[in-house]
C-alpha cells in the first residue's frame, strides 16, 4: 500500500508526501521481488526530485534483476541518466533502447522506451526510424494512457519534419518518399496546407515537377476546399505550366473557380489561364481573360502573344517597357531579364525601328560581356542593317538559347524559392 502511495504522489508531482511514503514502504518487511520493486520507485521518486547519482546508483544495481520488469525499466532509466550526463552518446543509448523495446513489450514500459527511442532518433537524423517506432507502438497499444502522448510525439515529429524545416536537410526526392508513408499524419487545415506547400516547393527548385504537381494535386482534391484549394491549385497550375502541360493547368484553375477569391489571387490566377492559353495557341483567348490587367506578369503574355503574332513593333516595345530602368542597376541581368532584352532587340530589328535599337544598345551594351549568353546578346543588339549581321543561323542560336519560355520558368522557380524561406511563410 505504501509503496502504490507513493507512485500516486509522485505521478502528482508531490514529492514530500512520496518522500514520507517511501520511508513507510522500506521500513516493512517484504520478500526481495517487493524490495526492488520498492527501490525502483524509491529511484524514481530520486530521478524526478533531480537526485540523478542516487537515482542512477539504484538503477545500476536494479538492471542486473532477473525479473524482466524490474531490470527493463531500471535500465532504460539509467540509460536516460547516462545520456543527459554525457556518459554515452545518444548513439550508444539509441542501441540500448532498441534493443529494450523487443526485451520487455506490452505495457507503459515499452511505451515509455519507444519514446526515447524515437527522440533519439530524431536527434540523430534517422527521421524515418523515429517515424517507424512512434507509429508502430501506437498501432499496438492504443488503449494505454501513454499512447496518447506517443500519437503526440508522432504527431509533433512529423511537424517537425515538414512544417518547421527538420527535413530540409534531405534531399528532395528522399523528403518526398518520407512525407507518402507518412501523409496520413498531415495535419488538417493552415498548417497541412503550408507543409505541402514547403515541400512542393523544394521539389520545383530541384525540377522534381511531376512529383510536386502531384503532390498539390492529392492535397487539393482530397483535403481542401473555397480559398486554401484555390491557393494551392494556383500553385499546381503554375507547375504545370512550367511542365509544359496548359491543360492540366486550366483543370486546376477549373476546379477551384469561386467570386470569394482574394483580387491578388484571382489576379494570379488570371495570368496562369492566360499563359496556358497562350501555350495552346489561343492567343486573342490568352489576351482576352487579362484584358483589364495592368501587371507585369500580364504585360509579358502580351509581349508574347505580339511576339507569336510577329507584331514586331509592338512586342519590341512590350520588352523593352517591361524592362523598365533596368539598365540604371549595373547587377548583371537575371535570365528573364536577358530573355526580355534580346526578344526587344531582335522585335526592333524585324520592326526596321534602327531608332529604339539604337537606344536599346545605348543603354544596356554594358551588360553583353558579364550576360549568360554573350554572343547571342551582342546578336540580339547588332541590328541587321550593317552586312547582313544577324544572319538566320544567328537568329536560330538567339532563339535557342533565349526561348522566353526558359526566362519564365526561372522567374517562377525563384518565386517558389523565396515563398519556401522561414518557416511559416506562405
């Protein structure tokens, strides 16, 4: 009685009441199986109170019983010890657990090993492991009081992983592989929505498209719905649009249309359908959804739209405004910059407009040597009315190595790049 009086007390965090019951429980006499057993609680009550040596000098002594459910518990608390003083190291207790869990199994004791074990292996990097032993345990004992708080740390771990950036230092692919075994642990609502989010983004920067499409896909038809599907399938449609496949991209544009959209959004979401209809060739469709959009990234399907229609002056025109001043800022130019300098250039020379490729050169001649492609920048801003110099083999290298398409899609992955930074942006 005295000894179950004090493993209430102390389950109550009343230690001088189980200092007082532990003196009653050691003072009767009791065959050595109630001894030790007394003595574990007597180590317990030692650990909880910050006496760790007398803690650990008790449990030392209790490892060596032969009974199972004296030694197991004696001994994962003394491993516990070790590992908080620094006397092992957290791999040495990772085999000490691992090797508990399969020793003693099917109460709070084997509950209370996978614990640390999946602690443990978190620390240590082994996320699927800690995943696997978390999971496992809960699956096995769901009716125990511990259970719960190991369906918790499962929880929490998984969080961990995918919300705050634990599993940024896997590769993409291996992330990925992770999240699928995993998913059902996804939490409902805001947070699930910005963990897929995160990890679709890392796939897009490693060109991992497919994967992340699906992904968002999955996430989209089966978790949410009105604006957080909406945001999510604006995500997917740009992904597919980097793909190369416009249909797919107006399929998830389709599937979340709603009048309760945000303006930025719908604004957004505006410019993916535009783009895919341009992609499939329909361009007074392309122009028309953004008729009324005066944004950067409408300013551009328009130069595009000119560009396919060999609108020369207008398309010239188009990239060179959506360029701005760019040419003030002496940074060397980003690929989508480049992509917009040489259609400008190559739009004026088609155009005959000598007068705005002259003033094109004027100003960002300085940029050819430090580009990603000089050769074809200098091409780009020759002009073709000295011998010829933009010869059709030119043009085909300009256009080779400056497709639009190419400048855009790099625009689109820094745009995921930036979205993905601290933890808990969206």
């Amino acid at each position: 009685f005295a000894r179950a009086w004090t493993q209430a007390a102390l389950a109550q965090g009343q230690y001088p009441v189980a200092d007082s019951a532990i003196l009653t429980a050691l003072s009767v006499d009791e065959d050595p199986i109630d001894e030790m057993s007394t003595r574990l609680v007597q180590a317990e009550l030692y650990e909880a109170e910050g006496q760790k040596d007398r803690a650990l000098h008790i449990f030392n002594a209790l490892t060596y019983a032969s009974e199972g459910f004296l030694a197991v518990p004696a001994l994962l608390h003394a491993t516990e010890i070790r590992l908080a003083q620094g006397r092992i190291t957290p791999a040495v207790a990772a085999d000490t657990y691992d090797s508990l869990r399969y020793r003693w199994r099917g109460d709070a004791t084997e509950l209370e090993t996978i614990r640390a074990l999946g602690q443990i292996y978190l620390s240590l990097g082994r996320y699927r492991e800690a995943l696997e032993a978390l999971r496992s345990a809960g699956q096995r004992l769901p009716d125990l009081p511990e259970a719960v708080q190991l369906q918790t740390d499962l929880n929490n771990a998984f969080r961990s992983l995918f919300l705050d950036g634990m599993a940024d230092g896997l590769q993409p692919i291996q992330a990925l592989a992770l999240f699928y075994d995993f998913k059902e642990l996804t939490p409902v609502g805001a947070d699930g929505d910005l963990m897929v989010r995160r990890l679709a983004r890392r796939l897009v920067d490693v060109d991992l498209l497919s994967q992340a499409a699906e992904l968002l896909k999955y996430q989209a038809d089966n978790r949410l719905d009105g604006v957080p599907r909406a945001e999510v399938d604006t995500d997917l449609a740009t992904i597919d649009l980097m793909n190369q496949r416009p249909e797919d991209a107006l399929d998830a544009i389709n599937a979340s249309r709603s009048t309760l959209l945000p303006a930025s959004l719908n604004a957004q979401r505006r410019s993916l359908e535009s783009r895919a209809w341009l992609e499939l060739g329909q361009y007074d469709h392309a122009t028309e959804i953004i008729e009324n959009d005066k944004g950067d990234d409408a300013q551009a399907i328009r130069a595009e739209v000119a560009w396919k229609q060999h609108d020369w002056a207008g398309a010239g025109t188009m990239f060179e405004k959506l360029l701005g001043d760019r040419w003030k800022n002496p940074a060397p130019l980003s690929n989508d910059e480049q992509a917009k300098l040489m259609r400008a250039g190559i739009a004026y020379s088609l155009a005959g407009d000598n007068g705005s490729l002259t003033r094109l050169h004027d100003h960002y001649q300085g940029f050819i040597a430090g580009s990603a492609s000089p050769d074809a920048l200098k091409v780009a801003l020759s002009g073709m009315g000295s011998a010829m110099e933009m010869t059709s083999t030119d043009l085909g290298r300009v256009n080779a190595e400056n497709d639009s398409f190419v400048g855009w899609v790099q625009a689109m992955k820094q745009r995921f790049r930036q979205a993905n930074g601290p933890a808990g942006a969206s």
